[in-house]
C-alpha cells in the first residue's frame, strides 16, 4: 500500500477504479471498444498508484495524465474527476 496517500484519497481511487470497470464492463456490452479501450487505458495505472511509494506517484499526477485525456475524449466522464476532487475534499488538483 502507498501509506504516502490519506486514506481518502486511496478509498476515492477504488471506488474511482470500481465505477471505471463498470463502464468498462457496460461499453463492451454495447460493443463500444473504443470507449471501452480508452478508459482500461486510464484506469490500469491506478492500482500502480495505490501501490506504490514513488513520490512521482499522486493523485493530481493520475488526473493530469490519465482523466483529463479521457474527459476530453468522452465529455461524459467528467464525473470521475468530479467525483475524485470531492471525495478528496477539493475542488482542483492538488497532490
């Protein structure tokens, strides 16, 4: 576990990662590979995150890479972004 992260902030990233394969699983469904592709794509590294020490590893680091991109792709998932600065307790990216 990455103790370098308050425990909000890692209980926001699984629930994060549980709502992603949700969407995941709910694109394939529908037979929307691509939508499908990009969110696996964003949301394999979190677990790298939850893991690991590294002080190049954030939770505002994972939003500028991963969820920007992907709101920018699918609009309808700025949720997630959203949903992450609340449960953290922030309106913007921090560390």
């Amino acid at each position: 576990m990455n103790d370098r992260l308050p425990a909000r902030d890692f209980d926001a990233c699984l629930l994060l990662l549980e709502r992603a394969l949700v969407h995941i699983r709910a694109a394939c469904w529908s037979k929307d590979l691509a939508k499908a592709e990009a969110l696996a794509d964003a949301f394999h590294n979190l677990p790298r995150l939850l893991m690991d020490r590294r002080d190049s590893w954030t939770v505002a680091g994972f939003e500028t890479l991963f969820l920007v991109g992907l709101v920018e792709r699918y609009p309808e998932f700025a949720g997630f972004q959203e949903e992450l600065r609340s449960a953290r307790g922030n309106e913007g990216p921090s560390s």
